[in-house]
C-alpha cells in the first residue's frame, strides 16, 4: 500500500469516511483543507441509484450555478449571419462554419464549450466521433443547439454547468473555487442537487440519490447529509 504524504495525511485528519455532514459543515471542511497553492476547484460527486446503459436511466441537463463556476470558459459557436454576429456580440471566443469545421477535424479544439444554430447541425453531425468523446457535441436537450445563441453565450460563459451520469452511475460537476465563500459554495450545490434531482429519468427505481460527497481537487471526499440540503 503506499505510503500518504505529509499533505494528504493532514488534509484527512478530523474526516471520517463512514460519517454524513449537514451541507454547511461538508463546505466549511473542504475549504479549510484545501491547501495547494492554487486556487482548488470544488466538485461534487453524486452516486445516482441508475444504470445509464439503459436510455430510460440516462441523467443529464444544465444548471445555472447561482455563484458562477469559477472556470474562464472559452466557447465556439457554429453560426453563420446575423447569428455568427451575435455570438461574437455576447463574447464567444471561437465562430465559424465551414472553416471551423475544417479546424476541428484537423485537430485544434481550442474551446470548452461548443454551441451551435440549428440549421448548423448537418454541418456539425459530422464532428461527432470528434466532439462526441469530449462532450462537446452540441445537444439540444442541454441548450447548445439554439436559435438564441447569444444567451447560450452568456450563460456558457456566466456559470452554466452541463452534467451527464458516467457508466458507473456517478454525477461529478464543478461548483466553485476554493476561493468562494462558504455560502456561495453552498448555494452552487443545492442549485446542482436541485437539477439532478429534476433530471430524475423515469426509469429510476428505488433511492435516485444514494450518495453525494464534496471535495476539492487535492482534498479528500466530505459525504454530505441529504436530510440537511432542505431545497432538494
């Protein structure tokens, strides 16, 4: 077994594993343990009661994160016109068309976020063994494919935070920076608890949220008491 280091030994002191923390205690613990000399990011990973291989128990949505991500995200619309002009009006970093697609198939994917117009999509349906494993294929269901794309700018760029359950049934999404004050990190987790609880698929039987745990990128994983987050 290896050996912990002097850090992570220390990060874990005063963590028990077994034991369920109101929401407040989980936040304010994983804020004083996050002790790299960069600004941490806060995720929370939640253990949902699906099996995603079945389409009827796929999880997946967007939620405006109240406090904001914390990310810079650099964000490419497909868009041509008029369209093309108000993405670059709202602040995306990366439009285009053709000659966007000829980039991405070469290989340059400088952006985190991928946005297009509808009638872009025959267009973009072509990237999908590209951007598909990345995540970044634009989907309707999660707002990326849209007439409106100045607002799907903003609100890529002001904290919108797109999660999907992975094959082992876990949600993992960033909510904050360690630099965020405990309250903001707080708010950004209901709000994320909220949205997945709403993206319950029909199929889910039983308990839908078995268990949810927050931690920063260095620190260890805090389980929280769902009892205490009385939104969700």
């Amino acid at each position: 077994m290896a050996k912990l280091g002097k850090r992570t030994t220390a990060a874990r002191e005063g963590v028990d594993a077994k034991t369920l923390y109101p929401l407040d205690d989980a936040v304010k613990m994983v804020k004083e343990r996050a002790k790299a000399k960069f600004d941490e990011t806060i995720e929370l990973a939640i253990n949902l009661g699906v099996d995603p291989r079945h389409a009827d128990q796929m999880v997946r949505g967007v939620v405006e994160l109240p406090n904001g991500s914390g990310r810079t995200v650099r964000v490419a619309v497909f868009a041509k016109g008029d369209k093309a002009d108000e993405a670059k009006a709202a602040g995306a970093d990366i439009v285009g068309a053709e000659d966007l697609m000829e980039e991405v198939q070469g290989g340059k994917i400088d952006f985190d976020k991928c946005i297009a117009t509808p009638d872009m999509m025959p267009l973009v349906g072509r990237l999908g063994k590209v951007l598909g494993p990345r995540n970044l294929m634009p989907n309707p269901k999660v707002g990326t494919v849209t007439p409106d794309v100045g607002e799907a700018v903003k609100s890529a760029k002001g904290g919108a935070v797109e999660f999907r359950v992975e094959k082992a049934g876990i949600v993992h999404a960033g909510v904050g920076k360690a630099s965020f004050s405990e309250d903001q990190i707080a708010g950004n987790v209901r709000a994320l608890l909220n949205a997945v609880q709403k993206a319950k698929p029909t199929g889910a039987k039983g308990t839908f949220m078995k268990k949810v745990a927050l931690s920063s990128t260095m620190g260890p994983g805090v389980k929280i008491d769902l009892t205490s987050v009385q939104d969700a």
